[in-house]
C-alpha cells in the first residue's frame, strides 16, 4: 500500500501506477463538480471554459459565502464549508467527463459502478473515496475558491479550488479493475444468509 | 403560557445553524462505542477521521456537513400553550430561511419539476413542519432535523404480504442495508416503520431514523425486533462508508403502527453518521436550546 503526492495536473502514467488501498494526496487545483453542473454540461450541450485536462473532481455542492471579487477571494467567494456528496447519482458522467474533457481523478464517497470503472480502465483514471459528513476537515484542504464556472447552477456551479494537502485518500477503484465497493458488496452479500438465520427467517429469497 | 412568535422565528434560525454544528451527545456516545469494537483497519481509520471532524467542527464554529438538507421542524405543543398556529408555521418558515440567508447557508431545496432554487431552504411544503401534542402543559418544543440527502435518497416501502409474515419485515431490512451500502454514509441509524398505511410507515420509518440512541420503542413488540436487528446488522460487513468493517450500524429502531387486516407495510428510512437534531424548549421559564 503505497502512498502518492500530486501535484494537480497528473499524467495518464502516474494514474496508472496506483492500486486500490492505496492513497493519494493532492496539491494545487481541484474542480468541484455536481448534478446538475453536469446535466448541463453533457445533456444541455454547454460547455465550461476551464481546461480540466488532468484534473480531478470533486462530487461538490459547497456552502459558500459572496464577499465581492478581492485578492483573497478571486471568485468573490468565501468558501464556508466544502464536502462531498454521494456519487452514485453521477455515474453516467463518468465517462464523458474523462473522454471529452480528460478528467483522470474523481474523488467522491459511495463509489461508482461499472460503467466509471471500464472509462478507469480504457482511459486511465481512478477513483478515490473521501469520508463523507466530514467537510468541517475537508474545508480545511482547501485554500481559495480561484474561480467559478456556470454559475447560475449556483451551488451547483463549475467550482475551481486551490488546495493544500487535500487527503490522504484511500484509492477505491483504479485503472486495472480494481474496486474495494465491490470486493466488500460480495462479502456482505455472502454474510446475508448467516445474518437472516439469526435472525430466525425461514425462507432466504428475497423479500 | 403564551408565545411570542418573534421569539419562535429567531429560535428556528438558531436550531437550524446549530443543528447543522453540534453533534448530539448520543450519537458521540455511538461513535465512541463503533471506535472501541472496529476490528477492520479502513473503517477504524475512516471513524477516526469522522470523529476529528466533530472536534474540527466545533473548534472551528463550522458545519459538520456540507449538505445543509431538508429542513424538518417537529413541534409538540402542551395544552397551556397558545398561540395562533398559521402564523407559528409562518414563523418557522422566515426563521428556516433567516439562518439560509444570514449565516449564510447553502440552500439544498428546489422545486421538484423546475430544479428552481429560491437560496431559502424553504419551498412548496419545505421546511417539513409535523404537529404534535404533548402531556407536558407548559412546554413548547420544537426540534430541528437537517435531513441529508445521502441517506434520504434511499428509502424504501414494501407493501408486504400478511402470509409473509415478520420475516418479510426482517428480509427487507437486511436486504436495504445491502443496497445502501457507502451510499448512506454509514454508520446509520437504521430507521424501520412497521405498521400503518403506506404513508404512515414511511413517516415512522423517519420518526426512528431521528430518535436519539438508546432510546427504546415505545411498543414491546417494537422494541424486542429493533433489539434483534440491532444485533445483527453489523455481521453484514459493509461497515464505515461501504468500504467494510463491523460498524455499518449505530443501531436499528423501529416504530410501530396498528395496519389492516389485509396490509404488511414494511418502510426503511436511514440517518447518515451526522446524525444531527436540535431543540428549542419554551416553558414559563423562558427559550433553551438542546438536542
């Protein structure tokens, strides 16, 4: 289990080199990403003017505070408390986000399925799990909100954050077919019979 | 004991932004004792990080979770008590979208069609304001719930068969706790509503999702299948954020009600680990706040 620190953007080779429970800090640039940003960005045909090219995104919809455009707030926004969401929602973006864009991290809790692990696999991305409820500490890796994107999506908005010390993470999914969600979905499968016994029920087909 | 509704507008902005801040003291507890029985390394790493969080949130004044929710008030009004209650819900209201605007917080409320944010939390039928009544004359209570939506998002109601008994019930609340998986950020609180219609059992199912731990089902019946599901659910191996471990679980609670003849109704609604609440009590003694 290997631990990696990048500095934002990575290469398709750096991506490559990680495996599932390792982990991963980043530095630099971070892109928060949502719903609805990208129900517009893949089915509303807009587009962003931010160069995500080996980039990671963040399932985010941030509290945020408008302070006015000033040299600490470039956006004009203060951050006040960045999480994560449930990725599950945005599977279907996975693919296009990395094909047309050339995304190649998505952090997010919850995982993806197998749509976003063969877009990891052909392409070359991962993803990695953040804890989540935790964005009173995740608030803290963040440095500045730098810009925003599609902002009338407002929270969510294409959001481009300067980060310092964002992680660790621990990989969840890589570009090889690795994917811990899986590995324990099959065991906690295989403990449901044992669990329903003792519970006393007869008949183990599903309810 | 009359109430002065400034002071109920003022108290449902305040609930709102310390809800959202303060972890109640039972669901701390809950942590503590996930902490102390985790045999797996990666979900003992991941409770420890989601227990630093509370501490960073407090010292930092700041939310435990980004997701800001569905602001849900439960008022239980005491027979003493008077006041004129559209304009109390009204109050609930401008304070719900006081602490959105003033603190400032994110709104996570749309219109369900339009996708339309108003930036107040509020919204056709939002904040979600259930009445009660209570047996205490002079008290008025109004607890506050920021319902995620990780964990709303997955709900569920059977409308099972009376021949399939209470294992249909058991089944279908493992066979949840299976499919939420990570999505629910676990651990949960588990909450299963028995009984009913269809609507009622969906509203239990909420009621024992946002009962403080510890706290039994006031139906034995109740009580005696939470305690067997409780014991069980963390031998499923999901565990902190789906990625495996003992604690999928702080504990499962289940609220009863009567049901026809006919009907087997079984629903599931679950609470994240930020599992927050707050309290506004008014008595004759004045506004507190709590959990």
């Amino acid at each position: 289990m290997a631990h990696f620190e990048f500095d934002m953007p990575v290469t398709e080779a750096q991506i490559r080199e990680v495996r599932v429970n390792d982990t991963v800090t980043l530095n630099q640039t971070l892109y928060g990403i949502r719903d609805a940003t990208q129900i517009h960005m893949f089915d509303k045909g807009r587009k962003t003017r931010f160069d995500l090219r080996g980039h990671a995104v963040v399932h985010t919809a941030p509290n945020v505070k408008w302070v006015g455009e000033t040299e600490a707030h470039p956006s004009g926004y203060e951050p006040i408390c960045i999480g994560t969401t449930t990725s599950a929602r945005m599977e279907r973006f996975t693919r296009p986000l990395m094909e047309q864009y050339g995304v190649r991290i998505i952090i997010g809790k919850g995982g993806l399925f197998a749509a976003s692990q063969s877009a990891f696999k052909d392409i070359g991305g991962i993803y990695l799990a953040i804890v989540g409820g935790a964005a009173a500490l995740e608030t803290t890796w963040i440095e500045q909100i730098e810009e925003v994107d599609l902002d009338d999506l407002n929270p969510e908005s294409l959001w481009k954050f300067r980060i310092k010390g964002f992680g660790p993470l621990l990989v969840a999914m890589d570009s090889h077919g690795g994917n811990l969600y899986t590995e324990v979905n099959k065991v906690a499968r295989d403990n449901r019979a044992e669990v329903l016994a003792a519970l006393g029920v007869k008949s183990t087909k599903s309810a | 004991m009359k109430i002065d509704l400034q002071q109920v507008e003022d108290a449902s902005k305040e609930i709102y932004i310390r809800a959202l801040k303060l972890l109640p003291p039972d669901i701390k507890a809950g942590f503590k004792r996930l902490d102390a029985t985790e045999t797996n390394a990666t979900g003992k790493a991941i409770l420890g990080t989601m227990i630093r969080n509370i501490t960073v949130a407090e010292a930092n004044t700041n939310l435990l979770c980004q997701d800001t929710g569905i602001p849900i008030y439960n008022v239980v009004i005491g027979a003493n008590v008077v006041f004129d209650g559209y304009q109390l819900k009204q109050a609930i209201t401008k304070g719900c979208a006081r602490a959105t605007k003033e603190h400032p917080l994110r709104s996570s409320v749309v219109h369900p069609t339009t996708r339309q944010n108003e930036h107040t939390s509020c919204g056709r039928g939002v904040p979600v304001i259930n009445i009660d009544f209570s047996d205490k004359p002079d008290e008025l209570s109004i607890e506050m719930i920021p319902k995620g939506s990780g964990s709303e998002f997955n709900s569920w109601l059977k409308m099972a068969l009376p021949a399939d008994g209470i294992d249909a019930i058991k089944t279908f609340v493992i066979d949840c706790v299976l499919e939420a998986g990570g999505k629910t950020c676990p651990p949960t609180i588990v909450g299963v509503g028995v009984g009913g219609t269809a609507d009622l059992c969906v509203h239990l199912s909420k009621v024992a999702a946002t009962r403080p731990l510890g706290v039994a089902c006031t139906d034995p019946e109740g009580a005696k299948l939470e305690k067997e599901l409780s014991a069980v659910v963390n031998k499923l191996g999901v565990g902190p954020q789906g990625l495996g471990g003992d604690s999928t679980s702080f504990a499962v609670h289940v609220e009863t009600a009567a049901t026809h003849i006919t009907l087997n109704p079984v629903a599931v609604n679950m609470q994240c680990h930020s599992a927050r609440r707050s309290r506004a009590t008014f008595t004759p003694q004045g506004l507190s706040y709590g959990f």
